[in-house]
C-alpha cells in the first residue's frame, strides 16, 4: 500500500510539472523528453529518450502485476505522446484509460494509448500512471512509444520514436542484453 500511494504522490507531483501552460516558440529544433518507468515483479527500470532500446529486450512473467509511469515533455508545447501495445490481449489494465487519454484498436494486434495536444492551448506535457497484469506466455511483443512537439511556429515537429522489446512467459521479470 506504502509503494501505490507513493507512486501517486510522485505522479501527482510530475503532472503538476509537466502540464504547464506554455507557448509555441518561432523555432523549435529541440526533440521533446521522454520516460517510461515499470516496477514489479522484483522488476524496478526506467526507460528515456537516452536509452538504446535496441541492445535488451524486457522479459515480463505471466500473472505478474507491474505498476507504470508514462512521461512526455517538450518545453515549447507538446503536440503527441502514443504508447503502441502489441498482442494488447496480454496487459490487463487495472483502471480504464481515461481522458485526456485514449486507448484504441488501430489493429487485431495492436491497441494504442494516446494523448494529443492543442496548439492553441499547448501544454509543456503529459503523464499517465497505472497497473495492468500480465496474461499471456510464449508471447513475443513491443511497446512502441512515440512522442512529438509542434516544431515551432513555423517548423517541423521533432520527435522520439522508441521500439522496446519483450518476451512474455513463464520466467522471471528482468532486462535481457543483447
């Protein structure tokens, strides 16, 4: 019960921080910032926009409960964060997804949890916290992330883009290196 209620503190605490009213600058050439935290299952990692997602690969035990944390920021307006989940039938959320979020079938193989900004009213960015369990073995998948700022007044949006490898089954939670 200590680790829910300090998670959420925590999120409260980052949303507050990362959902500040802002302007789109002329330019922007910087890529918006980016974190993914997932604890359970004696598992504790956090992944950003510095991690090289193609050297491990994230090996999730079925029936094993993980708590997360989703954070997107750009300080000239965030316009997207997308978290694409593969075989979305293996992540039982504990809650629903609600807005400003979304979550989507854009596929039989896919569901996508997204969050979209408002140039008119841009924001500096976004979190979303919560649970799911996991339901699945012998399941190859990813969590494809993707985040996107206006780009300015006049540019092109930068953006993050993120593959993050896993392995569904029976074994224990843990980072595989490559």
């Amino acid at each position: 019960m200590k680790t829910v209620n300090s998670l959420m503190i925590f999120t409260g605490i980052l949303m507050m921080l990362t959902s500040c009213e802002t302007d789109v600058p002329e330019t922007d050439v910087t890529p918006p910032n980016f974190s993914f935290s997932i604890k359970g299952d004696g598992l504790n990692q956090t992944f950003n926009q510095d991690t090289d997602f193609t050297s491990f690969q994230l090996n999730l035990r079925n029936g094993a409960k993980f708590d997360f944390v989703l954070i997107a920021s750009d300080a000239g307006g965030l316009a997207k964060m997308s978290w694409d989940l593969a075989a979305p039938e293996n992540y039982v959320f504990d809650d629903p997804i609600e807005l400003p979020w979304t979550s989507t079938e854009i596929s039989p193989l896919t569901r996508r949890i997204e969050w979209v900004g408002d140039r008119n009213n841009p924001l500096t960015g976004t979190t979303l916290s919560g649970s799911f369990t996991i339901d699945g073995s012998n399941i190859a998948g990813h969590f494809r992330f993707l985040v996107k700022d206006f780009g300015g007044s006049e540019g092109t949006p930068n953006q993050f883009y993120a593959e993050l490898l896993l392995y569904v089954g029976d074994h224990d939670s843990e980072i595989i290196e490559f």
